[in-house]
C-alpha cells in the first residue's frame, strides 16, 4: 500500500508540475505578445502635417525664466507604412520673439523639401507613441536659438523628454490627432550677452517646453484626407 500511495503521490506532482509548465508557457507567450503604444495610417504613403493648435497659446520654451515663442509653428515628415512606434517630425518656425526680444530665430531643423539653413543633415524631433520626444541630431549638429549676437541658446541631441498626452479626433472626416506637450529636463547652454536676461552663461538641464499640436494626414500626390491615430499600450 505505502508503494502504491508512493507512486500515486509522484504522479500527482508530476502532473502538478506540468500543468506549471504550461502556465508558464503561456504566460511567456502572453509577454511576447505584447504590442507596444502605436501610430497608424490608412494608408502606406502619407504625409503628416501639423501645427500648433488652433486657439491655444504658441508654444512656449523657457530658459533660466526666460521664454521663446513663433507666430508660426508647422511640422511636415512623410510616412512609409501603416503601423509605426515613432514619427521624425521636421519643424518650421518663422515670427518667433526669443527672451523677450524681437526678432528671434530658431535653426539647426532645416526646411520641409528644401535646405534653407546651410549644409545638413539636420535636428527634428522623434514623436513617440508611448509618450516621450527625443530631439535627434547629426554628429556636430544642434538646435540654435538666437537673437543677433546678443542671446544664443545651443540644444544638443537629447533623449526621452517630458511626457505627451494624444488624443484622437477628427479633420475633414478623418482620424487627427491633438497632442499635449509638456517636456521639462531640457539641456541648453547658453550665452548671455549685453542687454539679454539670461543673467550669465553657461548650461543649464532645466528648460522646458510645452504646448499644443494639431496633426493631421494627406495623401502625398492627391492632397486627399488620410486617417491618423495613436493606438495605447495593449498586450
């Protein structure tokens, strides 16, 4: 009998360790199924356009208390593919007034479709969908802020900025999408000259940025209307 219950004993656990086994294959399974936050588009070819939203304040960067802000904000990138974690957005922006003075400039993006700045390659900003933007740069490349001679704010390339909130609603009848931007931890160096507010020179890993962008989709040939979305986290 004591075999017996022996033998019983150590089937029961091998069938309890088994059935572990094959829970725990499917929670692996479950983890490698796991989809990551998303943008996607109606179609393969589109381009993404954008600007800061209607109604709602420019945005505005702040370095050392002191801000920067353009009448004219607009993003442009071309898309290949339907589904996609990031988008490399390149920035425009015209009128701007920087640290409390006219005629401010902001360079180092290049221009959508046309080198305006001198020799590239340029900054842009990666959009992610999980909710971080990086500021890209080419080696020896950095976003420029300026006021003639007399202010001048250096960014370089920097990662996993702030935090963005997306929503998604519609344009023309399609998908948009409106974007909250509230980055902070910005690295800047800067240069303080006669008349500017900076109050000395030097780098600073506290400048912020934030804002609100509208984002929408059209077909690159036609002009036509084309879905954006953000899809959330899901497993």
């Amino acid at each position: 009998m004591k075999g017996n219950a022996m033998t019983r004993n150590l089937k029961t656990l091998h069938l309890l360790v088994g059935a572990l086994l094959v829970l725990l294959g499917l929670m692996a399974q479950a983890a490698n199924a796991h989809t990551p936050a998303r943008f996607t588009t109606e179609q393969e070819l589109t381009t993404i356009r954008g600007v800061h939203d209607p109604g709602t304040a420019e945005t505005t960067i702040s370095i050392t208390g002191s801000t920067v802000h353009c009448e004219i904000e607009e993003f442009h990138v071309e898309t290949v593919g339907k589904s996609f974690e990031s988008i490399g957005l390149v920035p425009t922006y015209t009128q701007c007034q920087a640290f409390g003075l006219m005629n401010g400039k902001i360079t180092g993006f290049g221009h959508y479709g046309e080198a305006v700045e001198g020799a590239g390659p340029y900054c842009f900003y990666s959009l992610k969908a999980s909710g971080k933007i990086d500021l890209v740069c080419p080696a020896g490349k950095e976003v420029t802020i300026e006021v003639g001679t007399v202010c001048i704010a250096h960014l370089p390339s920097q990662a996993n900025l702030g935090t963005i909130q997306y929503t998604t609603g519609l344009k023309d009848g399609k998908h948009d999408l409106t974007i909250d931007v509230n980055l902070t931890a910005i690295t800047v160096t800067h240069t303080d000259g006669l008349g500017c507010p900076f109050a000395g020179s030097g780098e600073v890993s506290n400048a912020t940025m934030t804002g609100k962008w509208t984002f929408w989709g059209q077909d690159p040939t036609s002009g036509a209307a084309v879905g954006i979305t953000w899809d959330a986290t899901v497993a």
